[in-house]
C-alpha cells in the first residue's frame, strides 16, 4: 500500500519512456480495431431516449394507423398538362424503377401506376390499379382524367388541380438511408429527359443529407484544425519532433475517446463528430507544460530533472483545469437529449485521457528530445531574444500603465457582444441546412 502511495507516474514515465510509448501505442491500436464498426446516426428521433414518453406517443401513433416514420415525395411538373402520354409513360418507368429500390416500401408506394382505384361497375365494386399502363389513345387519357378528377382523395394528392402537377408518395422501410434512396431516384429521373421537371424532396432527404454533409465536413476541417494547431506550435518552438509530440497527446486521446464509444455500440452523432476538434484545442493547456520544462532545463542542464520539477511546478494547475474542463462537460450527462449527453461524456473522457497523458507520455516523449533541440527551443522562449515574448510584454506594461483604458474598452467591447447577442435569433428547421431538388 504505501509503494502504491509512493507510486509516481512522471517518475516512473522517465525512467521507463520506452515502456510507457510501447504501451500507448498498444491501446492505440486496439482502439483503432473498433473504427470499421462506426454507424451514424441522424435520425432526429434519436435525440430522445427510447423510452421518452413523446417517443412512445409517437411510436403508439404509427403502429396503430401503419405510418411509416419515414416519406420522399417525387414531384413531376410539365408546362401545359401532365396526362400526356409521353410524361404518363415516364411516370410509369420510374415508378417501376422506385419499386425495385432497396429500402423502399414498394407495396406503399402510392403514384399513378401504384394506386387503387376503387369504382363500381354495374352494382359491384371493382378494385385496380389506377393506371397499370400509360394510356395509348386519346379516349384512354380522357377516361383516365376523368378517373382522376371525379375520386377527390386523388385530386390535390397525386394530381393537382390544373393537372400539370404530379406526385409520387415514396414510404420508406425503417431504418432506410433516406440520401441514399434519393440520390437513386434522382439517377433514375435524368434517364428521362425531355420538357418535365423532376423534383425529389421530404424530411429524410434534408436529414440524411444534413447528416452526410456534415459528417464530411468534420472529416475534412478536424484534420485542418489539427493541421492549423500542429503549424503555430511549430512556429512557436521550432522544432519538428516537439510540435509532434504536443499534437499526438491529441490524437491518442481521440482515438482512445472514439474507440471506446464505438465499442460500446453507441453510433456517432453530429455532435459527436466534433468531439475531436474540442479534444484539440483542450490539448492546448500541454504547451504551459512544454514552456516551464524549457526554463527548468536551462536552469538545471539536465533533462530528467527539469522534467520532474516541471511537472512538480505545474502539475497542480494542469489538474484542475483538467478537472473544471471535465466537470463542465459532465453536465451535458444530465440533459435529456441523447447526443448532447454522449458529447459531453465524450469530452470529459478524452479531457481525463488527456491529462493521465500529461504525466504519463508527455514526459516520456521529453526523454526522446535531442539537447540541441532543447537548447533551441529554449532560447525562442527567453523574454530578450523572442518577438512574441517581447510583444507580450509591451501588452502587459499597457494594462499596467493605462488600466483605465483598458478596462473602458473592454467594457465597450462587452457592451458590443451584449448588443450583439440580443439579435440572436433561434431556427431549429434542419430543411434550411441542405439544398434537396
């Protein structure tokens, strides 16, 4: 017991650097054996536990009536009429190809050549397809507008009333990608051709197309950020090996985050998705760890005692901001929307990881720095020779000569962000977010 009191992981991370990067690496990779199993999720149901009672409601509704949760609408537009043969026979192929779409509810799927038509004929009551297919002579499309008009429940549903609009209702199976299904009938749509216009549309398509295009941009601007974040701390120290090293703590402390939240079977949300960007800049609190060791190196000329009296010097403010940064994040565990909660249980992980990595491969990887590179970047860190040093310091000698100047304009500037944050205006319609034709 009193070994484990005694018990030091910078210590023990100096003397054993190679065991201790042998290990994070391991963990590394077992964590990266759970990514091929990632799933999305951008269902905005999701965002309530199952057992929310709005969702049970919900569900209750649907299962009693046989809605389905999900519906793409196809609109088919013409100039002067739609019940001409050469449009009615695309609508037919197109129908015919919808069916055949893996995802879709084909015995639903309610348009011109899928509908029933009930009438009666001769006192006995006759059920069919409205149109199993396109009318070959003008005597056939009159009987068939006549069909059209005459049954209200088609009328303002899969005809307009001027008749140069028509629609195809397209229920999707659950759990179907509604992008996916749409970006299939749009390929079907540009076989066709000619005067029509085609338009695909409803709540799936602006979902999934949301959640597609945002899950590429977060694919695209996490590794920019990184990039972003990797080029100043180059430009700060100088060194190649070092700014890499204050990056990896990130991105192990990522993949460690996202491996386990994928192993654990929970699919990424929006929200989740940013997670890495958060881990990122949370990382940034490593460099107050970099900056002391170059003073206590060029105090001591010896590595592995500048690098305990660092993490002696500054192990205490790094863990409470470890520990208020993790703190604020778990709030988020409280709310009642399910992404938000798995976000912020995500950050205060991966701020924990962060922080064990502080102490435990930070220090480790300090023992692989060359001197001459020390001895670089210490000199960029010393307050005569350093722009960025020296700039700080004119700033500081400001707000101590001037602190009422200082104090004015930024309560002018407080005033602004005030002003400015009560034209804040709250649109939580999704349509907006992705451009559906």
């Amino acid at each position: 017991m009193r070994k484990l009191r005694d018990f030091s992981l910078v210590h023990f991370s100096v003397d054993h650097p190679l065991r201790v990067v042998a290990v994070t690496l391991l963990v590394t990779a077992i964590a990266l054996s759970a990514f091929p199993k990632v799933r999305t999720d951008t269902n905005p149901k999701n965002m309530l536990s199952a057992d929310s009672e709005v969702r049970v409601s919900n569900d209750a509704v649907e299962k009693t009536f046989g809605l389905y949760e999900d519906m793409i609408v196809v609109g088919i537009t013409h100039k002067d009429t739609v019940l001409n043969r050469s449009t009615l026979e695309k609508i037919k192929r197109i129908s015919d190809g919808i069916l055949l779409i893996p995802g879709v509810a084909a015995r639903d799927v309610a348009g011109f050549s899928t509908i029933d038509n009930v009438t009666v004929d001769k006192g006995t009551l006759q059920v069919g397809p409205l149109m199993p297919e396109a009318p070959g002579d003008p005597l056939a499309l009159e009987a068939l507008r006549k069909q059209l008009f005459e049954n209200p429940m088609f009328v303002e549903r899969i005809i307009s009333p001027d008749s140069k609009t028509a629609a195809i209702y397209i229920p999707l199976e659950k759990g179907a990608n509604g992008k996916s299904i749409a970006d299939k009938i749009r390929e079907l749509v540009k076989t066709e051709g000619g005067p029509e216009n085609y338009h695909v549309a409803g709540d799936p398509v602006a979902r999934d197309t949301f959640g597609a295009e945002m899950f590429k941009l977060m694919a695209i601007f996490a590794p920019m950020a990184g990039l972003l974040m990797f080029a100043a701390r180059y430009l700060m120290f100088g060194d190649l090996f070092l700014s890499a090293a204050l990056m990896l703590d990130a991105m192990i402390a990522t993949v460690w985050s996202m491996g386990l939240l994928i192993a654990l079977g929970y699919p990424i949300h929006v929200m989740s998705s940013m997670a890495p960007v958060f881990l990122m800049a949370i990382a940034t609190d490593s460099i107050h760890i970099f900056n002391e060791f170059y003073f206590r190196y060029r105090e001591e000329k010896d590595k592995k005692t500048a690098i305990i009296k660092t993490m002696e010097a500054v192990g205490r403010p790094v863990r409470y901001i470890a520990l208020a940064t993790a703190a604020g994040s778990s709030v988020l565990l409280f709310m009642h929307i399910v992404p938000v909660k798995i976000f912020g249980g995500l950050v205060a992980f991966g701020t924990v990881l962060l922080r064990i990595l502080s102490f435990s491969f930070i220090p480790a990887m300090f023992t692989f720095v060359g001197e001459k590179s020390i001895e670089k970047a210490s000199r960029s860190e010393d307050a005569q020779s350093s722009h960025i040093s020296r700039f700080l310091a004119r700033l500081a000698r400001l707000g101590a000569h001037k602190p009422r100047a200082v104090v004015f304009t930024g309560l002018a500037l407080f005033a602004g962000a005030v002003a400015g944050t009560a034209r804040i205006t709250v649109n939580n319609n999704k349509d907006h977010l992705a451009e559906v034709s």
